[in-house]
C-alpha cells in the first residue's frame, strides 16, 4: 500500500460530486476519479485497512498524482461549510499604536463582539462568476455582513492574497478543526 495514496474523497463520474468512500461500491466499480489528476480510481474497501480510494498503481508508478487526498479533503471541508445555517464568529480585537502631534504614544483599540451570524446565502466563487482579484473558498452572507472563508488543509493563505485581504480592509483571523 502506497500511504501517499489514500483518498477518503473522490469524484462521481455519473454526477460529478464529491462522495466519500463510505458511500460507493467497491473496486472500479465506484466509479470515481481523483479530485486532483481526473484519472480513474479503486474503492478499497477490504477488512485488513481503512476503507480508501487509490490510484491504479500502474499509472501512478508512470505518472506520479500525490494531491488527491489533500485535494479531496479541502473540497469536502467547502462543501460542508457552504451547508452551515449559521456561523460563530470569534471577538475581534485591534490595537493601533501611533505617534501624536505632540509626539505621544498613542493606542486604540477597535473591538468587534463575537456573533452569531446567521447565514442567508453561501457562495462557492469557483464555481460561480467571481469578479475580485482574489477568490476565497467559501463566502457566506447574512443580511449585514459577509464573511469569507479560506480552508487550510496543509497550505494556508498564499502571501500575495494575505496581502489582498489586507489591501482590501477585511478583519481576519484563522480557526483550527481538528479533523
Ligand atoms: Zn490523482
């Protein structure tokens, strides 16, 4: 066994949506292909492991494919947020420090409660028209406000699109899920 190439997720050939190994039939008949590379994969569902997607191995020892698990997990987390009915935001606390005119130091602090914030739509910009500059995972909207979010499955938020969100004004903090 390959311990690079286990997928819990992969993609439904006949509706082209993300399934879990848990849900289809085993061998090729599953039916799916990595989230990653497209090629086909097996459905290893014996007693001796962990029930897992895997490439065929004669063509992963021709042409490598090593992003399908992380590949498949960050779908999964996407669509299980897009699914929330409503999200806890954390406090959000900055503090500014600054000269005076007096040549003082000076801070303020800007303080946003935590809420709950009731979602009203949830958008997945890849798969709809998207005109920003820079694209997050997941958007949720309630009637005041917009949150955005980034999945961090082992790559978090490039620099150049931190640089954005910062450009742009957006608060941000980051959460962590234990899987
Ligand atoms: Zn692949």
């Amino acid at each position: 066994m390959n311990h690079g190439d286990i997928l819990d997720f992969a993609i439904d050939e006949a509706t082209n949506q993300l399934v879990h190994i848990g849900q289809v039939r085993k061998g090729l008949q599953c039916n799916c292909r990595c989230p990653t590379c497209g090629r086909r994969l097996i459905a290893r569902t014996g007693v001796r492991y962990r029930h897992h997607f895997s490439h065929l191995p004669d063509e992963l020892r021709l042409e490598p494919c090593s992003g399908g698990p992380e590949t498949g997990l960050h779908l999964a987390a996407k669509q299980i947020i897009a699914r929330w009915r409503y999200v806890d935001l954390p406090p959000l606390i900055v503090t500014e420090k600054a000269k005076n005119q007096f040549g003082v130091e000076c801070e303020a602090t800007l303080s946003i409660p935590a809420e709950r914030m009731h979602v009203v739509e949830a958008i997945l910009p890849d798969e709809t028209p998207w005109t920003d500059d820079w694209i997050p995972d997941v958007v949720l909207r309630a009637a005041n406000r917009e949150v955005r979010i980034e999945v961090k499955v082992t790559n978090g938020v490039s620099g150049s699109k931190q640089a954005k969100v910062q450009r742009d004004g957006f608060p941000h903090w980051s959460t962590t899920y234990p899987l």
